[in-house]
C-alpha cells in the first residue's frame, strides 16, 4: 500500500474493523518512512457481467430500482428494499465468484421479492421470465398459492421449466 503523502511502497496495518454491514474492512495504516497515518478501506470486488458481455460492478441501487418499478402502487418501504438488495447481495457474495451474470442476479432477487410482496413478485418475474400469456400468469399464481415455487418461479418437479428468457437487467 502506497503512503499518500510520500509514496513510501509499504506501510504498516495498527488497526483493522470490520465495517458494520460486514462487507468491508477498515484498516489504520501507518507509513514507516513519514511516519503519517491513514486510514484505507477494504472490499472484495463483484462484478457483474450483462448480457452484451459488458463487466460493470455490482450496485444495490440498481436492484432497488429494478425492483421498485415491481413495486408500484405496493405496501412496500424504501427500507424493504434496501433489505431485499442486501439480502440478493448477500446470496450473491456466498457463492464466492468475483463475476457473477446479470441473470443470475436476477433469479437471486425472486425468493426474497416473493417473500416481501406476492404481487411484486408477480410483476418482476412477468417480465424477467417473459410472461407471453394468461397461462404464464395463472401458473405462477397456482405455484404460489400451493407453495411450490422455487427461484425461478417454475415448480422444482417440473423438468419442462425453461430459463428465463425476459428483459430486465441489473
């Protein structure tokens, strides 16, 4: 770690927190040469890769609008959405890949969607999952209403379930 006021190539850690959400480090550097403190941040890098093969990073803020639009008109707060992106943010950081497909974030974002509002989960999986009928709407409805609905709002005993296929993208 370079200083920032001398650029000494080296520096020496005093003190490391972890942030509060957990997702950081806070780490209290000093400079062996100039003896001045600083203070550096540390994340691990998520990136995500869209489907034009675009590699941007990862943003709660994009989930959060994504997922508003879903939420229109919804007994949904801004603070519910703020947990429902941490909580796909958090799914994501599990699996441990530093690049992770716009898709896959997307079918992170059904379970916890679907456990917030029924009826937002509906609308986001109508155009994530390309809903081209009535019949699209009234199965995902019976799936829920029977609590037999996976990530992908398909039944996880059907083996005719196809990947999602609509247009939305984080």
């Amino acid at each position: 770690m370079f200083c920032p006021f001398c650029r000494h190539p080296d520096s020496r850690v005093i003190d490391s927190r972890t942030s509060d959400d957990g997702l950081s480090i806070r780490r209290r550097r000093q400079c062996p040469e100039c003896g001045r403190r600083f203070s550096t941040t540390e994340t691990a890098s998520l990136n995500i890769i869209k489907r034009s093969g675009v590699v941007e990073p990862f943003s709660r803020d994009k989930i959060v609008s994504g997922v508003r639009k879903a939420c229109q008109g919804r007994p949904v707060t801004d603070s519910d959405l703020a947990m429902l992106a941490q909580k796909v943010e958090e799914t994501i950081r599990q699996t441990g890949a530093s690049q992770v497909d716009a898709n896959d974030i997307g079918l992170a974002i059904l379970p916890p969607l679907r456990d917030l509002d029924e009826v937002a989960y509906l609308r986001f999986a109508s155009v994530y999952q390309g809903f081209d009928s009535l019949e699209d709407f009234e199965s995902a409805i019976a799936q829920l209403r029977t609590g037999h609905v996976d990530g992908l709002g398909t039944d996880p005993g059907d083996s005719s379930a196809q990947a999602p296929t609509g247009t939305a993208e984080f």
